[in-house]
C-alpha cells in the first residue's frame, strides 16, 4: 500500500540528511506544505534549530506577484521561518532521494486575515467573529481560495496535491490557551455554533426564504438549554432548532462547499500538467467543520481524484467513502504517528491492515517532522510490514 508523510518545507530545509532519512523510512511520497496556517513545530533532528514559530497563514514558495495584484485578498509571504522558496528547496531534495512529492494547501483557514479584515469571517449567531474561519459563502473569500489552490497546488514538480480546509471552517479551533471545554459539545451544538451570520450568510438564508435574524434567535435559543447542561450530548439538529430550520440551513451550506469544492478542483486542474492528481482531506458527515472539510461522498469523489480521510480515532470514517469510491478513486487512510499528540505508530501495521479492509487503497503519515526518532522507528518496521 503507497504511504507518504506529510513534512513540512522547515523539516528539509538545512537538514542534509532529512531526505534520506524519509526515504529510509519506507514511504514513496511526501505530502510537503505549499501554503500553511499559524504554528508552533518541534524540529527534533534539525542541526540548528529545535522550534519553528508560524507565526501567521502563508505561502511557503515566492507567490506571482502579477496573479494577485488587482484581487481584493491575497495571501501572505511566510517570514524568517520559511524564507524564499522553501517549497522548492525542500521539494527538489526530497526528489532527488527518490521521493514523489505532492503539495499540501490550507485553504479557508487564515487568523491574520480575520484579524486585518475582520468582516471576511464567519460570525456566530451571537455576534461573535472566528478570525480563523473565513467564510466561503463571502465571493472574495471564494476567489483568493480558488487563485490560492491554483498557485500552491501545482508548484514545479508536483505530481498532485491534498487540499486542507477546502470547506466550511467553524467554531471548532485548537487556539492557543484554549478555554472552551466547559461545556461539552455534541455535534448538533457545534454545527449551530458553527453557523454564520455575516452578511453574505444572511443573504443566502432569504434567498432559502428565512429570516436571519428569526433564524439567529432560533440558533440561540435552541442552545440555551446546552449552555444549562440540560440538553442530552445526542441531540441533534432538528431536536435544538427544529426540522425546517435545520433542513434549509443545511442544504444552504452544503450548496455553498460543493461549489467550493467544485470551483477549486477546476482551477488546480486547468493549471496543472496532465496527470496531476488532485485530493481534498474530507468528512463524510457533510455539516462538520475544518480540516477536513464536510463533503457528500458520492458528490467528492464525482469531482476529485480522492480523499485523504482521518482515521487516528479509527477508520470507520472509510466506509461512507468506500460505499462511493470508483474505480482509480485515491482513498487514502490518514493516521497520526506522532505518540506524543495522540498517534500509535506501534500499532500502524494492524491499523493500516483494518484500513484496507474498509477499502483504504493508501497510507497518510501525519507527520514525520513532528515525530520522534522511537516513532519512527516504529513507522519504518510497520511499513516493512504492510502489504
């Protein structure tokens, strides 16, 4: 089964033995950062360095100044901590140890740009702004991630891409001091505090014929018995806002990523060379939120070449995909390896075996930048193993 781990270009880039190292590791392809959102990384084998601060979204390569001259958004130029064309650098050693190299894009997530243009954001039924969760409903938000996909995806030498975030972003965000596990949401609350009520939002719900402002109060009073602890952790949509309103909001915001979804593919594609494959990490539950974007499978993979699904809490997710997936379709098994943030690579061989029988055809490694020599370790044994 093909396996690639994900890296970022600050993992390779003034490491001579980086490359190698991957390669040893058992993997045919590297997925590597093209355009990335804020972060804070351990770099555990670099020769200088041991932390790497994102300190906003960016573009990892020199981005075409011509292309985004006259948009109204554009991306930004990543700093100190991927200077120049980091992409190329590390996609042209990386290559050179006999690796394929696939781009990894961040689409609609970008705090900076919620923070110098506040109203490009999702805004909550209460009033409240997500700087980290653009609103794809917005047609500027729509166009720079469109352009954005096009320019990151087909970076010289790719041979395809995976597209993170290309959907709806939401209320869920791993922020920095995060204070808002108090009250646990199930996943009815988060969709409804997921929903946005900026002004392009508004306008799509009258043309569903709702009002937004009826619709807003309906949002907050349906989760006020979740702010009481009195709703059950299972209530769904329809229990907190009724039917009507969950039907017509759903399809509203579904209509709104498919076309994303649709519009973007399309642009990769005609900027890319023949054979360029393109993947979208996905959700098979359309109404969830983040990086891996809400999708209808049957819709996905109509419109991609595949998906890249996370399978780290198990890979029962693979299902929905495989009941759809078509001949030639990528359906690739995502598994953090890192032990310290959750993963298990001692036991990637048995859940690498588990993923092919629900239909996985390859192996996503997040992420060995990230991980430690004994990860490793235990990633290279397990992919000498697996068929």
């Amino acid at each position: 089964m093909k396996a690639s781990a994900f890296l970022y270009p600050w993992d390779v880039v003034g490491d001579p033995d980086a490359a190698s190292r991957i390669a040893d590791l058992g993997v045919q392809q590297v997925t590597l950062a093209a355009a990335y959102h804020s972060t804070r990384a351990l770099t555990p084998r670099h020769p200088r360095r041991r932390v790497v601060t994102a300190q906003h979204a960016a573009v990892l390569y020199e981005m075409d100044e011509v292309r985004w001259a006259a948009r109204e958004l554009r991306p930004y130029a990543a700093g100190a901590w991927a200077p120049g064309d980091a992409y190329g650098e590390a996609a042209a050693a990386l290559t050179e140890a006999g690796l394929e190299v696939h781009s990894w894009v961040v689409l609609a997530h970008n705090s900076r740009l919620g923070a110098e243009r506040p109203d490009t954001s999702v805004v909550n039924a209460y009033g409240d702004r997500y700087p980290w969760a653009p609103c794809i409903a917005q047609p500027a938000v729509r166009a720079m991630v469109v352009e954005l996909a096009a320019e990151a995806a087909t970076r010289p030498g790719a041979r395809g891409t995976e597209l993170e975030s290309c959907g709806w972003y939401g209320f869920a965000h791993q922020h920095a001091h995060d204070k808002t596990a108090g009250v646990g949401l199930g996943d009815a609350a988060q969709y409804l505090m997921s929903l946005c009520f900026c002004a392009a939002c508004r306008a799509g719900y009258v043309q569903q014929g709702l009002d937004a402002d009826l619709l807003a109060a309906a949002v907050r009073h349906g989760l006020e018995p979740v702010w009481q602890g009195a709703a059950p952790a299972d209530a769904g949509i329809e229990k907190l806002v009724g039917a009507e309103l969950a039907a017509v909001t759903l399809e509203f915001r579904a209509r709104t990523a498919r076309t994303l979804q649709e519009d973007t593919v399309a642009a990769v594609r005609a900027a890319a060379p023949a054979g360029f494959r393109v993947l979208l990490h996905a959700d098979p539950v359309a109404y969830h939120c983040g990086a891996n974007a809400g999708v209808d499978p049957a819709h996905i993979l109509s419109v991609s070449d595949g998906v890249v699904v996370p399978c780290t809490a198990g890979p029962q997710l693979l299902t929905s995909f495989a009941d759809q997936r078509a001949e030639g379709s990528v359906l690739a098994a995502n598994f953090t390896v890192v032990g310290g943030m959750g993963g298990s690579p001692g036991t990637l061989a048995d859940d690498a075996a588990r993923a092919a029988g629900l239909g996985a055809t390859e192996l996503r490694l997040y992420h060995a930048g990230l991980a430690s020599d004994t990860d490793l370790a235990l990633v290279s044994d397990a992919l000498s193993r697996v068929g």
